[in-house]
C-alpha cells in the first residue's frame, strides 16, 4: 500500500497524545501535531520559533522550590508573582519591582511543600486562593508597590446541613459578644474563627470554653435568647478543612473540595463573591436553597 500524504493546514489543537494519534477520524487530528517543542502556536494556525529569554533576578531562595504565577489587571498590565516560602515577590516590565532599592515582598501563610496545591482565581485586582491547610485568601493590588494578602470575611455562609438531633443552641444575648450553649457536646477547639447560625441570625466563634459552650461575636443579631434545635455549623474550618479549589462561574465564586465534603461545591450569590448563603430569592421574590452542586 503506497504512502497517503495528508493535509495538515493548522496547529490549532496542540501537542497530540500517543493514544489519539491513529484517530483520524478525530475532529482535531488534522489540526494537531504529534509534538511541538519551542514553538508557540499562533490563533490562526501556524506556529513560530518561541521567543527567547532573559536573565531577570534571581529568586528570593534558589535552594528552595519557587512557582510563577501570572497575574493580569489588564491588557497592558500584567504581573508575574514569584510565589515562595511564606512570601511573594513581584515583577512587571520585565523586572523586578523593587522598594526603597529592595525587592517589594508580601508574607504568606504558604510553605514551600504547599506552593503547588495552590488554587487561584483573579476577577480585576483581585485574586482568591485557595489551599486545603489555610481559611481562603485573597490578594489584593492598589498600586505596583502596594498588595495585600488578607483572609477572606465572608458575608454569610457556607453551612453545613441543619442539625437534625435534639441538641439545641441558647444564646447568651442577641447581639455583639455573647456566649453560646449546646445541651450535649458539639464544639472542639478548632471550631474557633468558625460560623453557627440559627434563631435568624448568625456568629463567628472567637473562643473555645467547653464541648458545650463557645464565645463568639455575632455577625447578624439573633431574634431572641431561646433555645433553638435549629442550627447550622460553617463548612469551612480547621475541623472541617478549608476548600482546596476556586473558580468564577457566571457571575459566582465557586469553591469546592474541602477535606470533609471533597465533592461539593459552594457557590456565591451571583455578583456577591464572599456571601456564601445557601438562601437566595429567585426572580418571584420566592425564597430558594441554593443547592450545591
């Protein structure tokens, strides 16, 4: 059988894999190439000799594994950040961005062995991350030499599902620093920094006592001191881990794969990225729970 020459008119789709490369009748093999080394493939189909590269500055640590990580404000500013032990550098117009005649850095929380579970998502100038050990940042950039990286406060929520037991909650007061009680044990240390909400309101835990009693400041007041079988815990902890992936979503904040629910997502309300609850009102005025999916 003679050899069959064919058309190869774009590279569109990239490097192939081995598996895929006796599949003609893949939609894609004829704008695909079995491998593709220094080149960039352009939009319209050809590729061209990739540029070539320069010394910039070195990296904070050269010992120790860094990672790049883009981040694009706009069509004519872009940053690469240097991502390493427990900081980040900066570097814009091919240099680095220096204060005060030093390289400009921020601290993390990020070690090194945490660097490449990393998880971002940018809208504008900011940028969310995410990692399973940590409660989720988001970086923030003002100015070339003015970024911060803070925890995210969320608005309200994410929960777990509603307590189902005959455990009840008693606030101490209806607003501000109050004292809550459970009638059998539910809290651990760890649940410090964590969401309860029940009797229409809802708090942050700031103050381990007891399995049965936990100080907390409420972030919306509650109706009245009543017990309460009615409650909820925040899905995101130290106890429960926090999510380990982020992404937008038609106009939400989506994350998802904490170490207890590996498999659910949580998503904002649409145009609000840190309120969290899982109640909306749909375009009747009815209210909804918003299912995460």
């Amino acid at each position: 059988m003679g050899k069959q020459l064919l058309s190869i008119p774009s590279f569109t789709a990239g490097e192939m894999s081995k598996s895929m490369q006796g599949r003609t009748d893949f939609a894609k093999y004829f704008s695909a190439a079995s491998r593709i080394e220094n080149f960039v493939v352009l939009p319209h189909g050809p590729i061209t000799r990739r540029p070539g590269t320069y010394f910039v500055s070195e990296v904070k640590t050269s010992s120790a594994k860094t990672r790049l990580i883009p981040f694009t404000f706009s069509t004519t500013q872009t940053y690469i950040l240097e991502f390493g032990n427990t900081y980040i550098r900066f570097y814009k117009d091919d240099g680095q961005i220096t204060s005060g005649g030093s390289a400009y850095e921020i601290s993390t929380p990020y070690t090194t062995a945490q660097l490449f579970n990393l998880k971002f998502a940018q809208s504008a100038d900011v940028m969310y991350i995410c990692n399973e050990n940590h409660s989720v940042r988001k970086l923030s950039r003002t100015g070339h030499t003015s970024w911060s990286l803070t925890e995210v406060e969320f608005t309200d929520g994410p929960y777990l599902d509603s307590n189902t037991s005959s455990t009840t909650m008693t606030p101490s007061g209806t607003s501000g620093n109050i004292t809550i009680t459970a009638s059998s044990s539910t809290f651990v240390s760890t649940d410090v920094n964590r969401l309860i909400s029940f009797n229409s309101g809802f708090a942050k835990i700031t103050g381990f006592n007891s399995t049965t009693s936990v100080a907390a400041t409420t972030q919306k007041d509650f109706a009245d001191t009543v017990a309460k079988e009615d409650w909820k815990l925040g899905a995101f902890s130290t106890t429960t881990g926090f999510p380990s992936c982020v992404s937008f979503f038609e106009q939400r904040l989506v994350f998802s794969a904490t170490s207890t629910q590996p498999q659910t997502m949580f998503f904002s309300k649409s145009g609000d990225y840190e309120n969290l609850c899982d109640i909306l009102e749909d375009e009747f005025g009815r209210v909804v729970k918003l299912i995460n999916r």
